[in-house]
C-alpha cells in the first residue's frame, strides 16, 4: 500500500516554474515501463499528465529520467520513439535501459563469435551492442538442419548435410524468450554439450560449459491479459531443468542482466550521470527514485543496489552518497493515478529542499 503525505505549505508547480527551472536537480527518477506507464501496447490512464509536470515548456525534463524495462526485443531507438509518442514528450535512446544494455559493458565478448536467443531484430541488437560475429538459432538450423527434429513439418526432407563454416561458438547470450521454445532449447543445448560445436557428439564431460550471458529474469510479466504471462525467467527455467536432467549439473551464468540484476541499476546510474553532464547540472545526483509495480523486479533489485551503494559508501566512508529510494504501487489502478502525484511532489520536495534548506513536507512510501 502506498500513502503520500501532503506537503505543509500547499504549494503547486506553476508553468512558470516549469518553464524556468531555477535549481539545479539533485535527483533522478528510474520509470519501469510495462505495468507503470503502459499495459501492453495500451497508455497507463495518467501517465501522461505525470510526464507534463516533468518537463518544461521546451519539453526538456527538469530531472535525469531513465527508463528502466527488461523488455529486450527491440531496439532502443524504437523503444524510444514508443515511448515519446505515447508520452507525449521526446525521449532519447540515451534514456532507455533495456535488459540488455549492460551487455555494451562486455567488450570481452564482442570479438568473439556468440549465439544469440529471443525474438525481434536480434543481429541488429547484438551489433547495437558490440558484438561483431553473432549468430542466430536460425543461422543454426540452417547450417545444421538435423538438429531440430521436434516439429514433424519442419524437418528436412532431404538429409543432405550442407557444408558449415561457422565458426566455434564460444558464448550463448540470452536475450528473451523466444517464438519457438522447444528449438531454442534444443539448440542451445547442443551448444553447451558440444563445447561451441554442435555438428559435433554430445560430450558431457566438458564443464564448466561455455559462457552463458542472461538478460530478464522476469518469470511472468503484465500484458494485456487478465492474469500475468511467461516471461524470460520461464524459459530459463526450462533450459536450466533440462541441462541437469541431462548432465546432473548445474547451469552456470556468467553474468544476469535486466532488473533486478545490480549491473542494470548501475548503468541505469551511469546514463544518469551523462544526462546531468550534458545538461550542464553542477550538482551531483544524490537521490535515485525507483518506480516500479512488479516486487520482485523492481522493488526488490532497486532495495538490493540501494544495499549495494550503502555498502560500498560505507567502505569509502563518503558523506555524498547516493540514495536508491524505491516506490512500488501494489494495484494497477491505483499506481496510474500515483505516479501523476509522485512526479508533482517530488518536484516541489527537493524544490523546499533546495531554496530553503528544509523540508516543508515530506512524502513517504509504504511497500
């Protein structure tokens, strides 16, 4: 449940106001997507009035904004312009943090030639990304065509086995679920127990398997429909049963991406320390307000970097520390109509906050 106490001094956000921004922002607001601002495809009743009251007459938000989605079928300019045209407001790439965003981090493999899963333009994204020689389950089957055997209609009619130059795979990377589950499990399991060789037999005794780098771990997620559907974590589950009911052993990642990961709430920071740097805001970001509807996504993996940044502040023994505040609506109706008031009161919080030197009022979050 959520409770919002009113501020003592009554006061409001006037154009002018927004129009003329006269501090410079110590703080910044981390957005989830589906469940906060849309359902689906469908606007979030509200959302839209939230975002005027975090933008000026030029459009320009009065704070760092990020979007923080483990949504990871599609591009972050296209992720941007869905936003801005539902938002009503411009929204840069730059502010978009998708479940595999964290992955521009891993130049190690970029070089390396990596077998990427999920659905959408996944070549485009792995080379947004960095990664210079990915390949596709598609690419597989066609390079190996008597590997996927489970749809009868699907399987070659004639078993002549074309010749394959591709190379040794030396990572798997996840990127979401994909159309055709039972073919992508079966693929990438022929590439754990080949070792990156999957025209080759099977061959158990090769682990620790090659890397495996996940991004969303969500096990359902809010659509349209009345009730939560498979998400990402789903089809890990599945590939991490069957690989140790084949092997007796434990699938390894190397690293998970995507809420509540603490890798994407640090480059979630880092994007927000660009935008104070382009904008030209002197102060530092000392505050990171996390909204979210999902608990163990978005609450959880914000709670769990706001352990990691009291932890390493406390080793640093540093009086600037960042604060990761988290902020959940429980109920998909009442959250719509929240987040349109949250904006408004955290604008004039740290706007007292900032003129005088004290807090008027306070606004204080129930989880």
């Amino acid at each position: 449940m959520v409770r919002r106490r009113q501020l003592s001094n009554g006061a409001t956000v006037s154009s002018s106001m927004q129009s003329s921004w006269p501090i410079t922002p110590t703080f910044s607001i981390l957005f989830d997507i589906d469940g906060v601002l849309v359902r689906g495809k469908t606007p979030i009743p509200a959302a839209k009035k939230a975002f005027q009251k975090l933008v000026n007459s030029q459009g320009q938000f009065l704070v760092p904004v990020v979007f923080v989605t483990n949504a990871g079928n599609c591009l972050h300019q296209k992720k941007a312009d869905q936003l801005s045209h539902i938002m009503g407001v411009p929204i840069s790439q730059d502010q978009v943090v998708m479940s595999h965003s964290p992955l521009r981090l891993f130049k190690p493999y970029h070089e390396k030639c990596v077998l990427v899963s999920g659905q959408g333009p996944l070549l485009d994204i792995a080379r947004y990304l960095g990664f210079c020689q990915p390949i596709t389950i598609d690419i597989l089957c066609e390079s190996y065509p008597l590997l996927d055997m489970v749809d009868c209609d699907r399987r070659p009619k004639v078993l002549h086995l074309p010749a394959v130059n591709l190379p040794k795979i030396e990572a798997v990377v996840l990127f979401g679920e994909p159309v055709r589950w039972e073919t992508n499990l079966q693929l990438i399991i022929d590439v754990l127990l080949t070792n990156g060789c999957p025209g080759k037999p099977h061959h158990q005794a090769s682990y620790p398997h090659i890397t495996v780098l996940a991004c969303n771990m969500d096990l359902m997620w809010v659509a349209e429909a009345q009730s939560p559907r498979f998400g990402h974590g789903t089809f890990m589950v599945c590939l991490e049963n069957i690989y140790q009911k084949i092997t007796g052993k434990e699938l390894k990642y190397e690293a998970l991406m995507g809420k509540p990961s603490e890798l994407t709430y640090h480059y979630a920071e880092y994007l927000i320390r660009m935008q104070a740097i382009q904008r030209h805001w002197k102060k530092p970001i000392q505050t990171l307000y996390a909204i979210g509807d999902n608990l163990m996504t978005d609450i959880y993996g914000a709670n769990l970097y706001n352990c990691h940044l009291e932890e390493k502040n406390s080793r640093k023994c540093s009086k600037g520390h960042i604060q990761a505040k988290v902020a959940a609506g429980t109920r998909f109706l009442h959250l719509s109509l929240w987040v349109s008031s949250v904006c408004h009161t955290l604008l004039l919080w740290h706007l007292n906050s900032e003129e005088t030197g004290y807090c008027a009022g306070t606004c204080k979050f129930n989880i």
